[in-house]
C-alpha cells in the first residue's frame, strides 16, 4: 500500500502536540467542569483544544470534514474526514491524574488511515500510516509475544451508563471473568493509552464496550500496525462506529473472545 502524502501525518502531530500543551499548561488548576452526564464530565480545555484542532483543519484542509467529540460532526460528504478527541482522559484530567492524551485518525474513504496519539505527561507520541507501521517517537513498535491469558496484563474501561443496575452486572461480571484468567486487568481511564500500550507491547490486550470513534480509532489503527490484531466483542471485523472493541497482541485474541462468549452465555 503507497504511503498517505506526509502532510497528513504532519498534521496528525502537529495536532496532538499543540492539544498537549494546552492540556498541561492548566493542568492541576482549578479548570471550569460541567456535566454532560451524571459521571460525564467536560472542561474548558476540551473545548479549547477542539476549537483549536477545528481551526487548524479549516485552515489547512477546509475540503475535508471533521468528526470530534465537543461539537459532533462538520461537513458531510468528503473523501477524507479527521475523528478528533481533544481530551481522552478527562475525569482524569479534572482530577489531576496524569493518564490522558489527545487523539486523531484520518479516514479516507471510510478506511483508518494515519493516527497519532500524544500523551503529555509522557512525552510520548504514538503515530501510524495504514500499511507502514506504527511508532512511538518515532521509533518502530510491535505488540508482545505472550500466547495465553494466564501470561497476560489486561486493560478495560467502563462505560457511563455503568450504574445501571443491569448494565452494572454485565459489565462488572466480565471484568470477574477476566480476571479469573489474566495475570492481571487494569483500569486506566482512557481508551486511547490503553490501546497505544497494546501496540507497545506493555499489555496484551483491550476490551470495552459504549465507546464512540474518536475514542478509539486512532489507537485501534495503530494497534493494528503494530503488528496486533482489532476485531468487535463478538469477533466481527471491526467497525469503529459499532461501539466496542477487543484488541490483543493477536496471540490472546480467540482466548480473550471466547471468555466474552462465555461470559455470555
């Protein structure tokens, strides 16, 4: 596959970058918070990052839509469309934890195809052309090696809607069913890292459901570059408007279904 103009990519960066310096340039400040949800939060700099994100698209690129999470969708109808998060992490981030990052994709005709993820308070840059690679800092990654469950780090998130009694149950009881087989599961708040640290090789694999686009198809394509393997929950191709995802080192991936099934059942 010929690699996307590098332009793109540059753009990608150039993105990511800039929302990370505003993000830590007011973090652990008392921020301005509001509510989209009981346990949904947005700050002043989600919108700020957006708002800047959206300019830089017009300027550059004002043929192309934008999809991203403050402000929805822009323009209807291109060949090219950026799926923009301004802040993956953002009850974190009014918490003063230091796990979030931004997070962009390109689609080209509806395909993933350059991705870049920035986490600030690592100074790490995850980046991904389809058909190229993945890196971090510029520095080629791979998923890890692990072939079973019982040798593996897992890593999750909940959805909103979780205190629903029902939804609590199922979630919960999946989060049990892994844990009875993984070495371990983590919870760390935002979708983004947790699949950048698949494709790093730091864990060996993601599930989550009640997800949105911006979320994840950044992380999910360069999971997928990385040399990992992305699929829906029920182990379908995997569709980014679907709204779940599982992602594995590709090793752990039928172990990490086959659990989801039987938890089902």
């Amino acid at each position: 596959m010929t690699a996307p103009p590098p332009e793109l990519l540059a753009t990608a960066v150039e993105a990511v970058v800039r929302a990370g310096d505003l993000q830590m340039a007011q973090f652990g400040s008392r921020v301005h918070v509001e509510k989209k949800g009981e346990i949904d939060l947005v700050t002043e700099v989600d919108l700020a990052v957006e708002r800047m994100f959206r300019a830089l698209i017009a300027e550059r690129f004002p043929e192309h839509d934008v999809l991203a999470e403050e402000m929805g969708q822009t323009r209807v109808g291109a060949s090219h469309r950026w799926v923009f998060d301004p802040l993956d992490g953002t009850t974190n981030y009014a918490h003063g934890i230091p796990i979030f990052c931004s997070t962009v994709a390109l689609e080209i005709d509806g395909v993933p195809t350059v991705a870049a993820v920035y986490d600030p308070n690592r100074r790490e840059l995850f980046t991904a052309e389809r058909g190229v690679g993945a890196w971090l800092n510029g520095s080629p990654i791979k998923v890890s090696s692990p072939t079973t469950l019982i040798e593996s780090v897992l890593v999750t998130g909940f959805p909103y809607d979780i205190r629903e009694p029902q939804r609590m149950k199922q979630i919960v009881g999946l989060f049990a069913a892994f844990l009875a087989e993984a070495r371990a599961v983590r919870r760390l708040g935002s979708a983004a890292i947790d699949l950048c640290w698949v494709a790093a090789g730091r864990m060996e694999g993601f599930w989550e459901q009640a997800l949105q686009a911006w979320d994840v198809m950044g992380g999910a394509l360069i999971v997928e570059e990385a040399g990992g393997r992305v699929t829906n929950i029920d182990g379908a191709p995997w569709d980014a408007h679907r709204g779940n995802i599982v992602a594995s080192n590709g090793h752990v991936h039928e172990e990490m279904l086959a659990v989801i099934r039987s938890d089902r059942t």
